[in-house]
C-alpha cells in the first residue's frame, strides 16, 4: 500500500478547506508521519468514515465495509467522485 507523504496530506486539507460548510464532507484525520490511510468524514443521519488510500494510479475510496466506492486519478477528480456515491446527498446509505 501507497503512503501519504506531507505534501498529499496538505493538498487534502486545502481541498476540504475549500468545500462549503454544508457541504457532505464535514473533515478528515490521518495518523502518523506517513499514513496509509486517510479517513474522510460525512454526516447526515449520523456519522460515518471512509477511509482513502493512495494507489499506483490515485486514490481510492472505501466504505466501513472496505467496498470501493469511489476512485480517481487526482484529489480533485476525487472531491467529483464522492459526491457523485448514491446517498450523500439525501442522507441515505444506498
């Protein structure tokens, strides 16, 4: 697995820096100098995490069930991704 160096952990919170305050992705938390995962948060009904890991080719991300949900090639490409996952919007969990 791929890990995420500084750089890649400033770039993600300029990009949820950028995100409106209502927007479905209320943070994100990594742990260590050089994490493998990074957990990105939502809430509607209730909270939940999904954890993003670095690939050969971007990034990808997974449910608390480990199912892939979403994948890009860029962090930004990615924010288009998530947003696009059935049931954020509405608060479901499809």
């Amino acid at each position: 697995m791929q890990t995420f160096s500084q750089s890649d952990l400033d770039a993600i919170d300029k990009l949820w820096r950028s995100v409106p305050a209502d927007h479905v992705w209320t943070g994100w938390s990594a742990s260590g100098a050089e994490p493998k995962e990074v957990w990105l948060y939502r809430t509607r009904a209730h909270w939940r995490k999904f954890p993003l890991r670095k690939t050969e080719t971007g990034y990808a991300l997974f449910d608390e069930k480990d199912r892939k949900v979403a994948d890009a090639e860029t962090l930004e490409s990615l924010l288009s991704a998530v947003e696009s996952i059935p049931g954020l919007r509405t608060g479901t969990d499809s």
